[in-house]
C-alpha cells in the first residue's frame, strides 16, 4: 500500500487520469443501472385467513388457529409463525426464512399443512395472500363522524356507507391497484332460544345449530324471465 501511494504521489498526471476514469465509470454504470423508487419483489411471508362465522374468538383459537398451528410445525424453513384471533376470523402470519432459494414451493407446503387440518364444516375456506413490494400501504385514511364519540349501530351503519362509498371511488381511479377496509362489521342475524322451548319439546342445541346450517344455503336458482 505504501508504495502505491509513493508511485502515484510522485506521477500527479496519473493519479488524476485514473481519479476522472473512475468518476466517468461510475456515472456510466449508474445511468445503465435500472432504478425505482418502489422496487417490485416478493416479500418472504404469507397470511393465512379463515373465517369462522359466529364463532367467538376462543372458539377461532381452539379450532381455527390452534390446529393450523400443529400441521406448520412439520414445515422446514420457517422463521416464525404468528396468529390472531378475533370474533368470527382467524389468521395466521407465517415468515420464512431470508433468501429462501424455493419460496414458491414453501408456499405450496403451508397451503398443504392448512388443507389437511381439521378444521369445522361451518369455516369458510382457507384464503392466501403473499405481500408484494407493490402492494404496500402508500397512505392510511381514517373516516369518523363528527361530534360522536360512541357509535350507535344505526351511526356505524351510516359511517359504513360512506366508507364503501368512498372506496369505490378510489378504485376507479387507474392509479390504484387496491384498497382494503379495517374495523368494518358485517351484518349478522341473532337467534335467541328459550330454553324452557327446547325443554318442552326435548330438542338439542345441536339440533336447532344443524337445522340452521342445513337451512342456510346460498345456490343459484337460474333466471327470472317475464313472459
């Protein structure tokens, strides 16, 4: 190292032509270089979500959740799993490890380990959703009502409205690829039963639950034509 400076502290012509060949390269390159400010790439991660309709979040825990839990932890090159559980949803974040050489196929086996828990007929299926670099949030907007502090449903049912409202409009503008809603409650249908009813005619919980399921069905019935 000390003779390299000595040969170019004693040769100045040389130590400036090859300082500007440096420069000069180095603003070649990054013109050549392909730039973004928001690089597109697949992020080491997915998430899991099944919903559970009714179900209280122990029960999501118990029977959503926990199980899904037990069939990943056969799963190799997995950095951490973590899960939520809430009224009538249960989700699942599973990290894999960094720079995952066949990511695609670890993907392909959580999707395996889900589909063969043993998860209750009532859940809806499991659904996926690997980020992308493209896909992340570029702005959170809050929407509330003014001069209210607690929501009466008729109000959530009005501020809803005008969430929907408002993201129609922001999906129908071409710059924006998606829009996702939080703290939206889904209507739902409360059925209370007497129990002195069942008692009298000796019927079940589990009779008045199955009934309901089986009567609950949503199928297409064709076309309404007026003749």
């Amino acid at each position: 190292m000390k003779h390299l400076i000595s040969y170019f502290a004693g040769r100045p012509v040389v130590a400036n032509v090859v300082l500007f060949g440096i420069i000069l390269s180095s603003v070649v390159f990054w013109k050549q270089i392909g730039k973004e400010e928001m690089p597109e790439f697949a992020m080491e991660s997915v998430r899991v979500s099944v919903r559970y309709p009714g179900a209280s979040a122990e029960d999501v825990e118990l029977f959503i959740t926990k199980p899904i839990e037990e069939k990943l932890k056969g799963i190799t090159g997995l950095e951490e799993v973590t899960s939520s559980s809430s009224y009538g949803n249960g989700s699942l974040f599973v990290s894999f490890e960094p720079r995952m050489p066949n990511l695609q196929e670890k993907i392909q086996e959580v999707k395996d380990a889900v589909d063969s828990a043993d998860l209750p007929r009532e859940a809806d299926e499991p659904t996926y959703r690997q980020f992308r670099s493209s896909e992340k949030a570029i702005i959170d907007i809050g929407m509330y009502l003014e001069d209210i502090e607690l929501l009466t449903p008729a109000d959530r049912s009005k501020l809803q409205k005008y969430v929907l409202a408002f993201k129609d409009k922001i999906l129908s503008l071409p710059e924006i690829s998606g829009v996702e809603t939080q703290g939206y409650l889904r209507p739902e249908l409360q059925i209370q039963i007497k129990p002195e009813r069942l008692k009298q005619y000796e019927i079940s919980m589990n009779q008045v639950r199955n009934q309901i399921t089986e009567k609950h069905v949503r199928r297409p019935i064709g076309n309404l034509e007026d003749r």
